[in-house]
C-alpha cells in the first residue's frame, strides 16, 4: 500500500485555544481499564501519524509504516511537520477536536490529560520492555505509561583514527575507560603529532556542556525536576572546559563567534584542525560519506560519572482521536524489537528497548560505531534523562550557555558563572510548567 506523506504548514499561534482538560485529569472517553487489542480488527480504518524527521529516519519510518500497513489492513497518513511547528500544529488540532491518533515528539508533557496510557492496553508490565531511563521520561510519578520511547541520542567522542595512528597512540575501543586529564592528554599529543592547531572540538551546546557537568557529577535540571547543579562539581567541569579554551587545546574564538546561538564543531574536525570531536551519533552518517579519513567513535571520558548526555524522542496516541485504540496499537507495532530494531538500521537511531540495548544492533555501515554509542547508554546516569526531557532543559541549556560565554571572554569567574546560573534555574524552571 502506498503511504501518505505530506508536509502539514505551521497553524498561527492564538488561532485557537487549547481546551485540553487540566494537567492528570483523565479524558472521559479514556479507558479506565485494560483494553483489548486485536491486529486483526484494524482492517479499513484509518489513522494519522503526526511526524518530524531528523533526516535518513523518514525513509525508515515509511518502510515500516508499509509493513504495518500490510500486516493488518489498515492505512496510515504520514504527516510531516517541521520540529519547530510540531507543538503549535498539535495543540491546535486538540482544540479543534481533530487531533491525529499518533504522534513523535519529544516531551509529553504539553499534551496532558490527552494522551493514552498505554498502560491500559498493554499491561503495566509493558513499560518493563523499555530502559530505565527512556521510561523516567515517558511515565509519570504514579507509573501511567503516556508515551513510548522510539529512539534516542547519547553524546560521545569522535576521533581521527588515521592521526591517532600516526601519532602512535591506541584508539581506545568500546570497553576501554579513560578519564579527562587521559583523554585530553592523549588529544593533545595527536594534535601536536600532526600538526593540528587544536586538539578537542566541541558543539556550542548546552546539551554538550551538559554532558561534561554529568561526568564531574551533576546536572543542571535534578530528578525531581528542580535545580539539581552542585556549585562545587559545576566549578570543576566548566573551569575544566575553560582550561581547554584559554590554554588553546579548544579554539576560543570558535565559542566567541557562537555568541549565545548553537554551533556544530564538525567542520573543524573534518578539516583536521582537532583529532577529537564529541558530538552524537548523528553525525555519523554525514561523517561515513564526508570524512576524508580514517574515523571512530569512543568510550566518554569519565571523572565522577562516566556517559553521556541524552536526547529521547517518543510516540504518543491521542484519546480524542477518531481511533484511539488504532493508535495505541501502531505505536506499540513501531516499537517492537524486530520492528525498532529495522528502523534504527536504516535510520542510525540508537534503540530503547532493553533487549536491543543489551544485544546491540547490527548497523549497515559503522556498526562497531554506532553500538560503542548504544555501550555509553547503560553507563548514563538516570538523572540526565530527566534532565534532557524537562520542558524547562532548553531554557536553562541556553542560559548556560550565555553565562559560560561571559567567563571564555573574561568577564567572569567560574565560581561566578555558576553562582549566576543557579540562581537563574528556579526561574526558567517555573515559567516552564
């Protein structure tokens, strides 16, 4: 069967009024209780699945979305939005009483008091397929299952394996730990070996930044969803990372230049001007066509924590939709193990089922790459999942970034930069909600 995809243009913002019921109030025409699903009664109806793509995922989603389709007779109209619209074109058509059975977003939160538990239909014991720390940001504290996790990203360094070959030093492989004063020594004996003017790059990112802060111990947003930054541990991360800009083993007028905006420290480490770069895996594609050497993902450093920084994205099914229980349905099919597992072939997505996590997943290309990613997820402190999935994370991810910025141009000091930011959090915190 062919699948529908289309590009769905942003709904202007104040149109419509959201009319969702308050945030925990369940919908009336929600199921109290277990709900049986057949595959088998789906045939001849239809359901809209609200998407944005990161790019080769839509490929992957099309092909399963067929094979969903074939399975059970039912016919799926993929709508693509660009991510910055999603919210705005969601909330507008839960107004209007047109919302799409499914949906991939990035927090569930918004949709309160509109999205399934798929608690209700699949058992509570359903959640238990899924890693710890996608499922801290898809329940809520009394355990309903509003969201299931379909992908995610963990930050981690790439490296010029051809430099650290000719400058004799091991790549490390994906069981090998090290720590920051390690790998930092070991850049900066490739850079020098090679002639490179820098011996790190690094994304302007508060989620990058914050993959740093997470290994000294300590995250910006805590689990409970309040200020969690410990002034003593966030003086020694950030000092560390101005270390390698005022000493010159980053570039500083690279971070100067970002002002407060996001920048990508990809070109640098393409041009070879650092022999290490941390980024995520979705670099990986880009890097297989555009790398005119040889490259590797590794293990993070570790100080007081090892890992990464996540991103998690997941499928929601709407209440209010024409077919609720069609909805829950496909987002349960997508995430299955074989089902998951095809999609983070083809897309480069890393998994979140437990059993993919834990049996890795045999990628096309880089695929010793991509699993020393899926490796750092299990060593990734469960706090940064909250902390990634917050509403408020972009807010107090930018204000890092802002006031970090003040210390690399010297009009701060460390102690000062955190002493600033935490009392910005609560703040940024509360106008989330």
């Amino acid at each position: 069967m062919r699948i529908r995809a289309r590009v769905v243009g942003l709904i202007a913002a104040g149109v419509l009024a959201l009319t969702a019921c308050a945030p925990g109030e369940p919908e009336s025409n929600a199921p109290e209780g277990p709900v049986a699903v057949d595959f088998t009664a789906f045939k001849g109806k239809h359901l809209t699945y609200l998407y944005f793509t990161d790019g080769p995922d839509l490929d992957a989603t099309k092909t399963a979305i067929a094979g969903f389709e074939k399975e059970t007779g039912a016919t799926v109209d993929l709508q693509v939005v660009p991510f910055a619209q999603l919210n705005t074109s969601l909330q507008a058509r839960i107004a209007s009483g047109t919302a799409p059975e499914v949906a991939r977003v990035q927090d569930w939160h918004p949709y309160r008091g509109e999205v399934l538990d798929f608690n209700n239909y699949f058992g509570k014991s359903y959640a238990d397929e899924f890693t710890d720390g996608t499922l801290a940001v898809t329940r809520d504290e009394a355990g309903h299952l509003y969201a299931i996790p379909s992908d995610q990203t963990i930050n981690g360094p790439f490296v010029n394996a051809d430099a650290f070959t000719k400058a004799g030093v091991p790549v490390p492989n994906s069981t090998d730990k090290w720590t920051w004063p390690q790998f930092i020594d070991a850049a900066t004996k490739v850079a020098q070996a090679n002639g490179m003017p820098f011996a790190l790059s690094m994304d302007v990112s508060g989620n990058r930044l914050s993959t740093v802060l997470s290994q000294y111990g300590t995250t910006l947003i805590g689990g409970d969803g309040q200020v969690g930054l410990d002034q003593a541990k966030a003086e020694q991360a950030l000092g560390m990372v101005d270390g390698l800009l005022q000493s010159g083993k980053m570039s500083k007028d690279f971070w100067l230049g970002a002002g407060t905006s996001y920048k990508g420290g990809n070109d640098a480490f393409l041009a070879g001007q650092a022999p290490v770069y941390l980024s995520g895996p979705w670099q990986v594609g880009a890097f297989a066509k555009a790398a005119p050497f040889r490259w590797a993902v590794v293990p993070n450093p570790s100080a007081a924590e090892c890992g990464g920084f996540p991103g998690t994205k997941m499928m929601v099914a709407f209440a209010r939709s024409k077919e609720p229980t069609l909805g829950a349905a496909f987002a349960q099919w997508m995430n299955r193990t074989e089902n998951q597992r095809e999609i983070d072939k083809a897309a480069f997505w890393l998994p979140t089922r437990k059993d993919l996590v834990a049996s890795g997943v045999r990628y096309p290309s880089h695929d010793v790459d991509m699993n020393t990613f899926i490796s750092q997820i299990g060593v990734t402190p469960a706090v940064d999942f909250v902390a990634a999935a917050s509403p408020a994370f972009t807010g107090v991810a930018n204000a890092l970034i802002k006031e970090f910025g003040k210390v690399v141009a010297g009009q701060e000091s460390v102690a000062e930069c955190v002493t600033n930011l935490r009392a910005q959090l609560p703040d940024i915190i509360k106008a989330s909600k």
